[in-house]
C-alpha cells in the first residue's frame, strides 16, 4: 500500500495532477464500472485522524463540546455520541433560504437564527439538515448512545487512532471493540464464524479499496456462512460496492449502524441466502439499493444460493441516491423469498436515476424462485421521483435463468406519501409464446398521497399487465383470467 496519503478531495486532486481526468468530472459524478480496474491491496494508508477531509459548511457543537464534521463529496457527516440529552448548535457556514429536517416524522422544529440551527433532543436520532434542496451537501447527524467495551473483546481499536487493516478476517468469537473516535480504514470479512460481534461507536471507512470516483469488485463488510451475528453502533462509509452483506447467514442483527456510500453499486445492506435477520435503526445513505434482498452466488462462490426467509426491518431512515430502489426484493432471486417484514421506516429521498429504472419499494424477480408473504407496513415517503412500487417478473442482464418464479401474497399497509410529485406504480407479469407468469393477490391497504387516501387504482396511479387479483382497499380489480 501506499503512494497517496489520504481519501477524499485529497485523492481527486491527486488524480487531477496525474492528468487522468479533469477536476470538474468529479462534481457529483456517477460512474459505473462494469469491470472496474482491479485493486489488489489498499491504495493509501491512512496516517492520522487529520488526513479525513472535514467540512467546511458546517460545524456541530452538542451539550457544549465541538464534534467532529467528516467531507465527502456527496455528504458531510457528524457522530454525537451521548448519555445524556442532546443539545444541538449547527453553524451553516454558507448563505441559504430553506432549511429541512428529515425524516420529518421525528417531529424535529429547529430554532433558527441567522445561520445557526439549534435543536433539542431526549433522546438519540439520526436525520439530515438540508438547505434550499441541496442533494450532494446535506448534513447527516448522527446522535447515539454509547457502547462500553465489552469483556469478551478480541480486537479493539481505541478513541483518538486511525488503523490499516486492509482486510480484518475474524475469527470464530471474535467480538471486535471500535471506540468512539477510532478509524479503521479497509474492509472486513468473516467466513464459517460462529458468535461474532462488531460493535462501538468508531468509523469503518472504505475508501482506500476503490478509485476515488469508481466501484470496485469487493464487498466492504462481508459476514458468510455466519451464525450469531452483531453489527452495532459504528459508522460504515464510502465502501467499494455492497456495504454490509451477510450471505447465507443465520441469526444476523444489524442495530443503530450508520451506513452511507458514493459510488455506483454502494447497495447499502445486502440480505443474501440469509434467515432470522433484523435490521433497525439505521440510516442508509446508498448509491444504490439501499436495502436489498437477494439469494444468488456471490463474488467467487457460486454457493450461497438458500432460501431467504424470517427477516424483519424496522425503524431506519432510508436515503436512496440516484441508482437502485430503496427497499429491494431482487435482482438474483434464485431460491425461495418468504415471511419478510418491513415496518416503521422512512423513505426520506429515492432519487431519479435517468430512465425511470428505481422505486421506493420494488421486487424484481428475474430468477426461478418464488417471492411470497412480503408485508409492508408503516412506510413513510418523502421523496419518490420515479416509482412508489415496481413490482415486476421479467428477464434482464443479471441473470440467464429462463423459468421465472411467481410473486404473490404481498401486502401493502398504511403507506404515505407525504411530498414531492405524485409517483406512478407499475405490476408487471412474464410471458413468452411458452409460459406465463402472473404476479397476483397484492393488497394496498390505506395508501395516501399527501393525506388523501387512494380509494382505487386509478388513484394509485397504477399500470399493471399480466397480473391479476390486484386489491385496494379490500376491492379485488384486475380479474383477469389465464389465456
């Protein structure tokens, strides 16, 4: 490793020097690489906390002590990490006229004067400060409680330090200790180890495992053929694709984490092959899906292809930036998707991505396996600029499977749209001179657009085809028999 000093701005000028392309191509530019430029060992090591760009528009001062505001090029962010109330004084560095608070669920009422913001809490919440509509400079504040060490620690990485792992392989039982404070640069993996931890409230960061404006074919946090797993507290960010990914794990819980990606392909956390898994109180900032559920072989292992079943998310702040859908049933569903619950999550921002492809919540089901019993329920939407729901059987570039798997039983409850233009909702079977695949009994049950409920599927702003028994509100449409 090394040959560049540290991530960020620093590594764009650095390329910018070099002459491969020009500054301004960086400005909230996405790009995707198919076949990315292989990166075999860390491009930098990181040498102190002072290398980690900070924020020039904002500064956070919380119960009296100033914390530290982390840049990057598509957000800033600040762990507050407290035992007691949060007291809040955010300085806005830069002229603006609007200022949100999101989710707006939280019921969160800034005092503003001039350009400082000042906001009380009782207790911990993560959400963003956005000003005049700004996507690419938001504030991500994220208030925790603290995580002691715990006795059974095998790996710990203490307040004040900066450590290069490259890749941390675990062990069975290891518990690893990430302080407040502390930053592991490189990513993680675990394979057939039982009883695992990660826990704390330090900073993972990923960036030395992928070009500055580019994904790379490497997952960050890779737990597989795991059972007993943890993931709480730590801040997880700029990934070189997948960010949390347990395949074909049992008895996986994902709490509090902070997860926040900006390349092409940064899904946020990847269920694959997975059974008893729980996800809550996160906030995922992905490019890319940021919740996604899959049952496919991965990188290098054609193995993890099981039923995914008995996973319950609840209680995140959902940010999904251009590419991707925020909550993902799809791509690669090769085996059976049953007995999934989300509820009680906010869908602050989907993002356009270009060609209408993304969705607040969507199932794509290209493979052979059968995806039934999803539950949606609570689900608040801020933003959706393309698509509510996207629920379709289809063929497409990430799988060769011919035979496709049937959807059903998937119900819809209480969902709001709360902002933001009206967004279309598409159900759409397979057909071939051959076969034919409808999807059918989906149930929307109290759907509202901006406090009205929609009462039909016209009000849905619905388009299905090659589907039937369709409900809104208890009323069966869409009775279409089979040809």
């Amino acid at each position: 490793a090394g040959g560049v000093s540290s991530p960020g701005h620093h590594l764009l000028n650095k390329v910018k020097q070099e002459g491969k392309r020009d500054m301004k191509d960086f400005e909230n530019d996405l790009i995707y690489y198919s076949n990315p430029d292989p990166i075999e060992e860390p491009r930098f090591l990181l040498n102190s906390l002072d290398e980690l760009e900070k924020s020039s528009k904002y500064s956070v001062v919380c119960n009296g002590t100033e914390r530290v505001v982390y840049h990057t090029d598509s957000f800033d962010y600040v762990v507050v990490v407290d035992d007691e109330a949060y007291d809040l004084e955010i300085s806005i560095h830069t002229p603006f006229e609007k200022l949100a608070i999101r989710p707006t669920s939280f019921g969160i009422v800034p005092s503003v004067t001039g350009k400082t913001v000042q906001i009380h809490l009782d207790e911990p919440k993560k959400f963003t400060v956005e000003t005049d509509g700004g996507l690419h400079d938001a504030l991500f504040v994220f208030c925790s409680r603290r995580i002691e060490k715990p006795e059974n620690t095998t790996i710990c990485f203490e307040k004040g330090k900066v450590y290069n792992v490259g890749v941390l392989t675990l062990k069975p039982n290891d518990t690893v200790y990430n302080e407040e404070g502390a930053v592991v640069s490189g990513c993680i993996y675990a394979d057939h180890c039982d009883n695992i931890s990660i826990v704390g409230n330090g900073i993972v960061n990923g960036a030395c495992w992928h070009l500055p404006d580019s994904n790379a074919h490497r997952f960050f946090i890779y737990i597989k053929w795991c059972n007993n797993v943890l993931l709480k507290g730590f801040t997880a960010v700029d990934g070189p694709s997948w960010h949390v990914v347990p395949a074909a794990c049992d008895h996986v819980v994902i709490d509090d984490m902070n997860i926040m990606s900006r390349i092409v392909t940064g899904d946020g956390i990847d269920i694959t092959s997975s059974q008893d898994v729980e996800v809550k109180n996160c906030f995922i900032r992905s490019t890319d899906d940021s919740i996604c559920i899959k049952a496919h072989g991965l990188i290098a292992d054609t193995s993890t292809v099981r039923d995914v079943t008995k996973v319950y998310v609840h209680n995140n702040v959902l940010w999904n930036a251009e590419p991707g859908n925020a909550i993902e049933l799809g791509y690669g569903l090769q085996s059976e998707i049953h007995d999934l619950v989300f509820e009680d999550c906010d869908i602050i921002h989907c993002q356009y991505e270009g060609n209408m492809g993304g969705a607040a919540i969507s199932i794509h089901q290209a493979d052979g396996g059968h995806v039934h019993d999803v539950h949606y329920r609570n689900i608040r939407v801020e933003q959706a600029e393309q698509k509510l729901f996207d629920i379709k059987v289809l063929l497409c570039k990430y799988t060769q499977q011919v035979a496709k798997g049937e959807i059903n039983d998937i119900h819809f409850d209480n969902i709001q749209v709360l902002n933001g233009d009206i967004p279309v909702s598409l159900i759409r079977g397979y057909q071939t001179p051959t076969e034919e695949v409808r999807v059918h009994d989906i149930t929307f049950d109290n759907i509202t657009f901006m406090g009205q409920k929609c009462e039909t599927w016209q009000d849905l702003r619905l388009v299905t085809e090659l589907a039937n028994d369709i409900y809104v509100n208890g009323v069966r449409t869409c009775k279409q028999m089979k040809f």
